[in-house]
C-alpha cells in the first residue's frame, strides 16, 4: 500500500513547493513509483518546479467527481521515469464537495502508487484540512528563523488535531553564516514543534538555476541541496541516512 505524505508549513514561501517536487522526483529516481498533488488552489505553481507546465491536462476534483478515473488524471513526466502530477482545479474546491470523496480518491492513490506528496496551500484553510484527510505522514517545511518556527509550530498543532501522529521536519534555506546559531537552537526547534528532524536543506542557487533552465534539480547538477533531498528522499523510503553536516 502507498504512503499519502503532506508539505506543510504555517507561513508561505518556506519551501513547500520546491520540497514536493525534488523529493518527489528523487522518491521516483530511487525507483518508487510516486505522485505529486497540487492542493495550492491559489498558488498552483507546482507545474513549474516539476517542470511539467502544459502537461496536465486534469485536475484532482476530475478524480473527485468521478469523472476520469485516477490514471487518466494523472500525468507522466517526461524526463523523470516513475514520476506524476496531478494538478490543482482551476477554481476553488466547491463547499459542497464532500470530504469522504478525498478519502475514496486517497483510496485509489496507495493502490497505484507507492508515495503520494501533497503540496498543501499555506495557512490552516480548507484545501489543507481536506489536504490531511487520511495521511500517512506530514512533513513541515520551516526555515531557521524564529517566525517562520513559530507558524510552523501553529501548522503541526492543527495537523495534531487532524489526527496525524507521524508529523516530520525538514529545515530549509539554511545558510552557511547561519548555520552555528542555528545548531544550537535546531533541538529547540525540534521540541518546540513536537516533530523529529526528516532533512536539512541549505540555501542553493542551483534551484533558481535548475528552474530557469527547465531542468528537474536531481537531473541538472547533482550537487549542495540535490545530495540533500536525495537523503532526505532515503530516508522517506525507511533507510537510515545520517544528517549531513551541512559542509557540502
Ligand atoms: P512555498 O511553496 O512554501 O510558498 P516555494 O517552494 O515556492 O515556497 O519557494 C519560495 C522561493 O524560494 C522560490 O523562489 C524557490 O525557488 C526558493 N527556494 C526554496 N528553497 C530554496 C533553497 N533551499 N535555496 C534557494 N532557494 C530556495
Ligand atoms: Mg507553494
């Protein structure tokens, strides 16, 4: 059965986005067959970190209606083997749609995919409840600074609250000149949000560049953050991966 994993952070711009799809798009060059969700109706801009802008044709509310089975909805990259997209509906999730068709279309999800990373909308609103009706783990995606811990912390309440027990943590945008202080306050972080440490990812210009090239990180230059998410991806997969010393 397939694993459903959420990317969640309090505040926007942590990294959410860019996380869901290089970890994605390692889980995939690990072999795992693996989907990405866009549930970031406003934003939806997950196409473009996968590098898959025009090729979704479907949306996930086509799953949830009924009307396009889960594969047809799906798209397949054409540069990473293993790897689809399902993108975020044009317009807003309807109020009446029901939640129990999220958890039938999560159903369908484990069965034909080994992993399933959402890209949740930032904040606690709707599209990130629905996002969390039945999870296997959620990852929150925080950077070192005190504000963006503090949202974080609010996210992993709320998601508690949803009933999820498996809440992980991956540090983003660190930086070399930072990284002393951040060390030391890394445990505290760890305690405050009550979620063991998954990754720590430095501050990388190769993702602007990747990006404007059209270029999925893992296959443009493996190097800094691209080494980082690969970890970060074995250990999703349950291998034991020591954390990096951030000297890459
Ligand atoms: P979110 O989805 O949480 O709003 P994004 O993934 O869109 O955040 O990231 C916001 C911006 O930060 C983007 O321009 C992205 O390229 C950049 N970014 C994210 N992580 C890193 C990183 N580790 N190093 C450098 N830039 C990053
Ligand atoms: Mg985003």
């Amino acid at each position: 059965m397939g694993k459903i994993i959420t990317v969640a952070s309090g505040k926007g711009g942590t990294g959410k986005t860019t996380v869901v799809a290089a970890l994605s798009s390692c889980l995939a060059v690990l072999g795992h067959k693996t989907l990405c969700i866009d549930f970031d109706e406003q934003l939806k801009n997950l196409d473009l970190a996968l590098c898959m802008t025009d090729f979704a044709v479907m949306d996930f509310m086509d799953v949830i209606k009924e009307q396009n089975d889960l594969m047809t909805a799906c798209s397949e990259s054409p540069m990473i083997q293993n790897l689809f997209f399902l993108s975020a509906p044009a317009i807003s999730i309807p109020e009446e749609t029901d939640p129990a068709a999220f958890k039938d279309m999560f159903a369908k999800i484990r069965k034909n995919f080994d992993y399933c990373l959402i890209d949740c909308p930032a904040g606690i609103g709707r599209g990130f409840q629905l996002a969390h009706t039945s999870v296997d783990m959620s990852i929150i995606v925080t950077t070192g600074d005190s504000l963006s811990i503090r949202d974080a912390n609010r996210a992993a309440d709320a998601i508690r609250d949803m009933g999820v027990e498996n809440i992980r943590l991956i540090v983003n945008r660190l930086k070399p000149k930072n990284i002393k202080k951040i060390r030391i306050n890394l445990d505290d972080v760890i305690d405050t949000i009550g979620a063991q440490l998954l990754g720590l990812i430095p501050e990388d210009n190769n993702i602007f560049l990747a990006l404007h090239e059209n270029t999925p990180l893992i296959l443009y230059k493996k190097r800094l953050s691209a080494y980082d998410f690969l970890d970060t991806a074995r250990r999703i997969a349950g291998d034991e991966v020591p954390l990096q010393q951030y000297k890459r």
